[in-house]
C-alpha cells in the first residue's frame, strides 16, 4: 500500500506506475490544512480520470468531526475501492463512517456496501478495541497499524530495530484481522535512506503475518515485494501439495502424502497462500496451474 | 446555493446559480504539472481569462477552453482569471478552476458533485 499525497497532481498522475498493490491517497496528515479543499478536488478528478488499472484504490480521509464528511461526499462519488480512516479507535467510529458512505452511495446510485472501510488504528484504545473495530461493519477490508501516532500516545517514539516496541500492538491488529477474517497491513517505515533496516522489517512483519506493508517511496516497493515473493523451491512445494489436493478431492480420499509428509488442511492452505503470493508478484501465471 | 435548470447549456443540464464571487481567491501551485489559477470577482458579465503556459504553443488555446468551460458550468461571471501553468492535464484544470471558484464564493471545499460529474459524464 503505497501512501501519497492528495495534493499533488503529479504524483497522483504518476501513481500506477510504480508496481504497488494498492494506493492510497492521502487528504489528511500529508495535506495542510489550508488545502484540504483543493486536495480534495485533486483527488476526486484523479480517481474519475486516471486508468489504475487492478491496483486497489484507497484515500485516507479526515475525522468526521472536521471535513471527514465532505472528504466520503468526494471519493465515494468517484468511485474508489476503499476509504481508509484514521485513527480508529471504536468500533461506533466505523458504524460512523459506514452509514456517511451509505448515504452517499444511495444518492448517487452506487451499489450500496460497494464502498469498502479500511481502518488505521493509531493509539492504545484503537488496538484494546481492534477486533470490535474489524468487526464492526461488513465494509472493512482490512486494519492497518498507524504506529507514529500510536507511539506517540503511548509517550515514546519509534526505535526502528526493536522489534519489540510494537510487538503487542501487531499481534493484536494481527489477531484482530484473523478472527474477523480481514486483511492486516503494517505500518510505514520512516526512514527512506535505510534500506537494510526496511528491508529487516519487512522479513519481520512477514514471519509474524501480515499480509503487507505500507510505503511512503516508490523506491520501498521492489523490497516488499522481494521479501514477500516465494522461492522457487517454495512455489514447486506449494505447487506439489495444491496438485495433490485437488487430486486427493476427486478421489474422495482424507488426508494426503506429498515428498513422504503428511498434508493436512493447514498445510494446503499454506500452500494455497504461497500460490497467491506468487501470482501476486508475477512469478507464475494461471497456466503453471 | 440555488439552482435552476439552464436549457441553452450544451450539455442540457442545470448549473449551480448564484455563484457569487466575494472575494479574490487562488488555487494550485506553480509545480510541474499543476496549474494556479488566480480568480478576481471585477463585475459585470465579461470572463477575462490571461494563461501563461509553459506549454502554451501545444495547449494553450485548449487550457483557455477548459477553465472557461468550467467557469460556464458554474455559472460564473464577471471575472478575471490569472493562470500560470506548468503542464496541468485537463482534470487538474479543472479541479483547479472549480476549487479557485468555490474559495472566492466563499464555499471552500463545499463541492456539489452531483452537479459537477454531471458536466463530464
């Protein structure tokens, strides 16, 4: 998920070409106040005009309490895939979103639910409450952990190489997003010009789970998805135990042996995860299946 | 904001009235591929609008007709439109031009796109 700025008619322009899963455009922290209206604007005419062809479009809004509103009125009509809110912290702050977007996608003849919620969780109440905030609404596609925000209220600052400092934190997102059966994505990494330590991170936030990571550069991007690719040898196992599944199904028979071990449910769902990742980033096609 | 259907329009559909410019207002920046569009209410029902493009020879005559365009479907005149341009596609004119608008009303950011989509749809 890569994040830029609403305000910037270049990048916005520039936007699909850089191999990111999904976009998102941002009307609030990276905008000024002052251009929040002309963002908006921006934003609006962009969605409507550029081909970004698969790549998932998302735009952070502001709270509800100050433009929020006006911000759904603006991208929902122009058709993005997801609105992304900030700092989440109640499931009632989706149930908020949710029923501005529906109203919004009554009034200008979008299918209504069509509009999926992404919600950023950026204080230690939002991940005390992640999962009612997963769950709050069939919209949310996926939670995400804000942590420069969230350090922030927990009186500290980020200290990139400890992995421990948003331990709690992201296992929470990340049990969150299982138990409710939608996406978790990390937080951004600051630090542009460290490469090793994004790339150390990255390797990290893969092992505990996640299904991606956000990016603030375009030069962030071949690195997420280097380290999420599989290997070969992974693809041709994942390959091996899919192709005994579906031969095991046909047969009717339980479970199944591929290369001498036991294969279970978990292991074929594994598998089928390791395929997804390997479609995703264009090693194999449908035809290797 | 009033409206009232506009039968004489091209595009045959109403326009928001009463777009009343108050006050001088500008949008946009003079970074590439943007455009900044200055708007002075000066009276009347004359729309004055000086471009200086740094692709004037290609698109000039083209940028001049999508911000007056623009300034037609919001029902403005009586204005006079300072553009400095660096490349700005079509839709970042338009965004531009609309936002510069609505500020001057002294609507900022308050956009009708119902009405608005309905001039490019």
């Amino acid at each position: 998920m890569m994040f830029m700025p609403g305000a910037n008619p270049a990048m916005l322009r520039d936007a699909g070409l850089y191999g990111a899963d999904s976009l998102m455009f941002d009307l609030e922290d990276a905008v000024s106040i002052a251009e929040k209206d002309t963002a908006r604007a921006l934003v609006h005419f962009a969605l409507k005009t550029f081909d970004y062809g698969d790549t998932e479009t998302i735009v952070r809004i502001n709270d509800l309490n100050t433009v929020g509103k006006l911000d759904i009125d603006a991208v929902v009509r122009a058709g993005v895939d997801v609105v992304r809110l900030p700092k989440t912290e109640t499931a009632q702050d989706v149930i908020d979103a949710d029923e501005v977007i529906t109203e919004v996608e009554k009034a200008c003849g979008r299918e209504v639910g069509s509009t999926g919620i992404f919600a950023a969780i950026e204080s230690a109440e939002g991940v005390l409450n992640a999962l009612s905030i997963a769950k709050a609404s069939p919209r949310v596609r996926g939670i995400a952990l804000g942590a420069e925000d969230y350090v922030t209220n927990l009186k500290t600052q980020r200290a990139y190489g400890d992995n421990m400092q948003l331990y709690f934190a992201r296992e929470m997102i990340l049990h969150a997003a299982r138990t409710a059966g939608v996406a978790a994505v990390d937080t951004v990494y600051s630090d542009v010009d460290n490469m090793d330590g994004f790339r150390e991170e990255v390797a990290h936030i893969k092992t505990l789970g996640f299904d991606g990571k956000s990016v603030i550069n375009p030069r962030q991007i071949p690195v997420v998805n280097e380290v999420y690719a599989p290997t070969e040898k992974e693809i041709q196992k994942a390959k091996e135990i899919v192709w005994a599944a579906r031969e095991a199904e046909e047969k009717g028979l339980g479970v199944i042996s591929v290369r001498g071990k036991m294969v279970d449910k978990p292991v074929i769902m594994r598998a089928e995860r390791t395929i997804m990742l390997a479609k995703a980033s264009g090693l194999i096609g449908e035809e290797d299946l | 904001m009033g409206r009232e259907e506009v039968p004489f329009l091209p595009t045959g559909i109403g326009v928001i009235r009463n777009m009343e410019l108050k006050q001088q207002a500008v949008a946009g920046t003079a970074e590439s591929s943007d455009i900044m569009i200055t708007i002075d209410p000066v009276g009347g029902d004359a729309v004055d609008i000086s471009l200086d493009s740094s692709v004037e020879k290609a698109f000039g005559d083209r940028i001049r007709e999508v911000i007056a365009e623009t300034l037609k479907n919001l029902g403005v005149t009586g204005v006079k439109v300072t553009a400095v341009d660096k490349g700005a596609l079509d839709c970042t004119v338009q965004a531009r031009t609309i936002a510069a608008v609505y500020r001057a009303a002294g609507n900022a950011g308050e956009f009708d796109w119902k009405e608005i989509d309905a001039w490019n749809a």
